[in-house]
C-alpha cells in the first residue's frame, strides 16, 4: 500500500532541496563563525554554511530532517529536536549566529497556533548566543495594508483551489466574496495566505494548508525583539522572486476598482543582535 503522506512529505524535502536560492540574502548578516539552522529540514542551508566555512549546526523536529541529514554526511552536526526546547539541547552563549529560515511559522502552526511559541523560542534562542551574537528571521510577513483585493483566475480550474483552502485552512477563517464566476474579493492578508500556497500547487496542498505563513507584521515582529530585549539591525519586507511570475501567469490581481496592483509582500528579513 503507498503511504501518500509519506510521498507528499518527500515532494516537499525535495521543493526545499532547490530553494536555497532566496535564503542566500541571509549570510551576509551572519556574525561569527559558530552558527545554528534553526529548523534545519532538508539541510540544504547547513550544508551550504560548511561549504562556505561555518561551523554549522542544524536542528528539526522532523524524522525527514533526520533521514536528509544523514544522507549528506551530516549527523554529527544534527540535533533531532524541538526548536521549542532548543535551549536544553546546546550551552548558553554557544553559537554566533542562529538562523529562522521559514520556520517561525511553523512553530506556530504545528504547536495549536499561540503565537507566545513564537517568543519563547526566540527567547530561548537569545539565551544560546554570545553577546553580539545575531538572531536572523527570514519568514512570511502579514500586510501592513489590509485592503480589500480582487484575485480574477485566468483558468476556470483553479477557482477549487481557493474554495478549498478557505474551507480547510487551520489558521483563522479566510473570508471571500465571488464577484464573479471565477472572480473573488478577498482582504489583502487573506489573499496573501491563499496566494503564496496557491504557488506550491495541489502535490504540497494537503501540507501547505495546515500553515499560516503570515504570523506578524514586520513591526509587530520588531516590537517583539525589542520587547525581548534584542537590538534590531536589520528589517525589510519583500516579493520573493519567482512568485510574481508564477502568479501573474495564473491570476490577475486588482484593486477594488478593477486596476491591476502589486502582490503583497511575500517576506520579510529581520536580523536582532543580543
């Protein structure tokens, strides 16, 4: 009998085995030589550390991780563990660096979404930095700007994508209204949540919709450093390349008076120093 899970969650390690490209922006933030890859997954982050010279760890929750991780020679720099817990499995002030590569919501999701998991793991990751050390997020980020949008599909087939989500979406109710027979008005966070799931497809649907991606604001994730007592460095938000192109081929995206604007910002980069 085939394990349909266990075949969506090797499509989904081998999408993240071809995604380093994005998370490149990442290490010219990195501090010191000693860092941690905080929900490490397939490992393709952690191997590209040690390649470019890091002394790199790697921690996740999942037996995939771990299976991945073996396979790239890279065990002896793995912890199978829980980010909620990170602080029991290394030293304080043992690393760098610590990196959140599209993580953080993850630990929201998967733990019944409090979002006070969110602080007490980067609380808990303040404690295992060295002084100076720096916290870098890279993640999904909620609009600043909840306008009401319009998503007009291009192919009559994809409307099911979006009924679908909204039906079985964990995080909150996503709200829609059909303006039309493959038309649909929707708020701006709304539309981004459905959007950048839309874009990994039916293979990873059953996976993706059990995610809220966009947790925080990217102020509502510096009031949390700062509230933490972290400095921050460095914040930005962002359209991931790629998602545009994709996007556009498939819907068109418009303001409430018809007029085409820009997608919303798929993520943002936040860097905190202790």
């Amino acid at each position: 009998m085939i394990n349909l899970c266990h075949l969506q969650n090797e499509e989904y390690m081998n999408q993240m085995n071809s995604s380093l490209g994005d998370k490149e922006r990442m290490l010219q933030w990195i501090n010191g030589d000693k860092v941690l890859d905080a929900g490490c997954g397939s490992g393709v982050l952690t191997e590209a550390l040690c390649s470019r010279g890091y002394k790199a760890n790697g921690i996740d929750l999942s037996l995939l991780s771990y299976k991945e991780m073996r396979k790239r020679g890279l065990l002896d720099k793995f912890i199978h563990g829980n980010l909620l817990d990170m602080s029991i499995y290394f030293d304080e002030c043992q690393f760098d660096t610590i990196i959140f590569s599209s993580v953080l919501h993850e630990v929201y999701s998967y733990n019944g979404f409090k979002k006070n998991d969110i602080m007490m793991t980067l609380r808990n990751a303040l404690k295992i930095i060295k002084s100076g050390g720096r916290i870098i997020i890279r993640d999904g980020v909620k609009c600043s700007d909840n306008k009401n949008r319009i998503i007009r599909f291009k192919d009559k087939n994809d409307a099911l994508f979006l009924t679908e989500y909204c039906r079985r979406f964990k995080g909150r109710e996503i709200m829609y209204r059909q303006v039309d027979k493959y038309v649909f008005s929707m708020k701006a966070n709304d539309a981004m949540e459905f959007l950048y799931t839309f874009t990994w497809g039916w293979d990873s649907f059953d996976r993706e919709v059990q995610e809220q991606y966009g947790v925080f604001s990217l102020e509502d994730y510096k009031n949390l450093a700062v509230m933490l007592g972290a400095k921050v460095v460095h914040a930005e938000e962002y359209l991931q390349l790629g998602y545009k192109e994709n996007l556009l081929e498939k819907i068109d995206y418009l303001n409430e008076d018809g007029h085409h604007v820009n997608l919303p910002n798929s993520n943002m980069l936040l860097v905190l120093e202790k």
